[in-house]
C-alpha cells in the first residue's frame, strides 16, 4: 500500500478505509517511509510495529549527508536494508503475532 495522504484517507468511509487496512492489520504491520516514524501512526500502530519499520530517524540522528546512496544507505532505506527487513518480518510473523496474543490475555487476566 501507498500511503500518500492522511488527510483523503480520512476523509473516505469507515467500509473503505477498513478494507484497505483494518484494525489487524495496523498492528501486524511494518512500514518503509522516507519521513519521520511517527508520521505513520495513521497507518500503522501497535507494540512491535516501530521494531520492523524502517524510516529515516531509526535512531533518532540527522543524517550526515553525501551523495543519495550514501544518505539511503545510512537511512538504512536502500535496497539491502530493505530486502532483509521484510524478509526478517516475513520471517518472525509467528513469533510477533505470538507475543500481541500473549499481551491481549496478560491484559485480559487484570
């Protein structure tokens, strides 16, 4: 998915906008942006999500700048980083959703 706009996204009815990302799917998501994190929390939220994102301020750090493959790779948004975040997702699927499950019934026992 392209998240171009909050703003339209919003602006489209409940059906819709649950049809292209529901409430699970905001928290067995990771996301890949160019911006800041936090930008993202209209498409995607929940405990592990910040773990298997990749974005610009992973740590928090201004870039030091040089050329844009030296700014992507630093970003860690060029294609290697990439490739092996969504592998790794794709990968630790059962373990992530394992622990949301857990946390749901901790918080259900309370």
């Amino acid at each position: 998915m392209a998240a171009i706009s909050p703003q339209l996204f919003a602006a489209q009815d409940r059906a819709y906008r649950d049809s292209v990302v529901g409430p699970a799917d905001r928290v067995d998501a990771m996301v890949v942006t160019n911006g800041a994190f936090t930008l993202m929390h209209h498409w995607a939220e929940g405990p592990g999500v910040r773990e298997y994102s990749l974005s610009a301020d992973w740590d928090d750090r201004w870039r030091t700048g040089g050329t844009i493959e030296e700014v992507m790779e630093e970003a860690h948004l060029d294609s290697g980083h990439i490739l092996e975040a969504i592998k790794r997702f794709a990968a630790e699927r059962s373990k992530r959703l394992g622990a949301l499950r857990d946390d749901l019934e901790s918080a259900l026992r309370r």
